[in-house]
C-alpha cells in the first residue's frame, strides 16, 4: 500500500527547499505501468519533453498548466487529463502536486 498523500507532503516540502522548485519519486513501477508524485513551487516550470506513449496527468493540489506549443490546458485540484501526445511543458500556478501516470515502452 502507498499513501499517496504522505508522498505528495514529502514531496511538496522537498520542492521548497529545491533550488530548482520541484521534487519527483516514481512509486509505482509494474510492467509497462508508471506512476510519480511531482511537487512543484508556484511559477516552476517543467521545460518541453516528450510525452509517453500514453499518460494522464491527476492534480492533488494546486493549479497547473500543459502548454504543447498551441495549447494550453489548466488543471486544478481533482482534476485530470491525458498527456498530449507531442512535447509539452508543464508549469506550475501556484504550489501543486500531481500524479503523473504513464505506460512506458520495455526498456525505457
């Protein structure tokens, strides 16, 4: 069993005391399956990357934004959405934390 709101507490304190803003821990890692807290400070951003071959994106707490060059799509707490399947970057409004799932490919 994982408590996945410790994880995101954990995680939230670390990103404040990141210089970078951010903190992340994959907690879940069966098969193709991924699942990682990412906690980040207010105005942090997740530069552009490649997106898995599928994802969602499930916000804790907080507001965050998608932004894949054309759009942009604003999350708040309760709320998810699929990854776009293009880079995108992911910024932080205020202080979030999000559960990003994933299905990866073998060997990735």
């Amino acid at each position: 069993m994982i408590d996945v709101l410790a994880l995101a507490a954990e995680h939230l304190t670390l990103a404040r005391a990141s210089s970078h803003g951010r903190s992340a821990h994959t907690y879940l890692n069966e098969g193709t399956l991924r699942q990682a807290i990412i906690a980040l400070t207010s105005g942090t951003v997740l530069g552009d990357h490649d997106a898995p071959p599928a994802g969602s994106l499930h916000v804790l707490s907080g507001r965050v934004r998608i932004i894949d060059g054309e759009r942009a799509v604003g999350l708040g707490a309760g709320q998810t959405a699929p990854i776009p399947q293009r880079r995108h970057s992911l910024e932080a409004e205020e202080e979030s934390v999000v559960i990003l799932t994933s299905v990866v490919n073998i060997g990735d």
